[in-house]
C-alpha cells in the first residue's frame, strides 16, 4: 500500500461515526405493566391487578413493619462494582411513606439501596442512582409498603433498573 492510499484511508477511519455507547440493558421485565402482572409476585395480605395500565394493590392499614405488605419482582441481575439506575412512578390513594429496596432475594436480604419515598395521590416519578456490592441473579426489586396506619390504594408503573 503506498502512503498516499494509507493516508487517504486513514483520513476516512478519522472521520466515520464513532458508535454510540450501547444503552444500559433493562433488568426488571414488564415494568410498565403493558403484559400484565407476570413476574411480579405480592403478598396475600395486598391483592394486586393492573389498573388503567398500572399495578395497584389494596394495603390494609395496622401492618406492624414496612415488609409487613410487598409487591417485587425477583431473578434481577446485578454486577458487583456497577452504576445503576433505579426508577419508577407511584402514588397512594392517601399520603403515605413506603420503602422501595434493590436487595438480595434471600435472608438477610442484604439492600443494595433502600429509599423512604414519600407518595400522594399524584403519580410521581423517582430516580436513584446507586453502585451495586453484590453480583447475583438472585436479586429483587420491592416495594415494602407495610406499617400505614390506615389502608390505601397503592399504585406502580414504568419501573426500570438500569
């Protein structure tokens, strides 16, 4: 190859598009609800359907502890050392706190993050960034919301770990 063609071909490597970074992969499946409410699972005490295009659950109130009432999805993989991206939109039908938790799926259920979150009637979107120290499979998204003195409505759509 002569320098002249190498130079040429040089110059057109300089300027091809470099690819974009690919984007994050999902780890939480069906987190907008749009294929019903598989995988997520619940516990017997908040019966849970897909309502208007969200998961909603009906909370008693009295519940002694946050995990007292949880909706979850578990089989979420995180990497160990990793940025993640955790997001969702919720509201209650009263104002209410409750816990949304990145964790191990079995004891001591070790959190990767674990946020109060405050919720209203209005559906509003959180956002948390957060390193994981775990690398499993066995990993679940929940959302302890448990431990309200009175009952409520509990709504969830557009969940995303990334």
């Amino acid at each position: 190859m002569s320098r002249k063609t190498f130079i040429a071909l040089l110059g057109i490597m300089l300027l091809a598009p470099i690819p974009a970074s690919a984007e994050p992969a999902e780890q939480i499946t069906n987190g907008t609800f749009d294929a019903g409410t598989a995988p997520w699972w619940w516990s017997g005490n908040a019966p849970a359907a897909v309502v208007d295009g969200r998961l909603c659950a009906e909370v008693p109130g009295g519940t002694a502890n946050p995990w007292d009432v949880i909706i979850g999805q578990n089989e979420v993989d995180l990497e160990a050392d990793q940025p993640y991206a955790f997001a969702f939109t919720a509201s209650a039908s009263v104002p209410v706190s409750v816990r949304a938790n990145v964790q191990l799926a079995d004891p001591p259920y070790t959190a990767e993050l674990a946020q109060q979150v405050a919720l209203t009637p209005t559906a509003t979107k959180s956002e948390y960034q957060f390193t994981s120290k775990a690398a499993t499979a066995k990993a679940q998204v929940v959302f302890q919301i448990g431990a309200n003195p009175d009952p409520f409505t509990f709504c969830v759509d557009d969940v995303s770990l990334k």
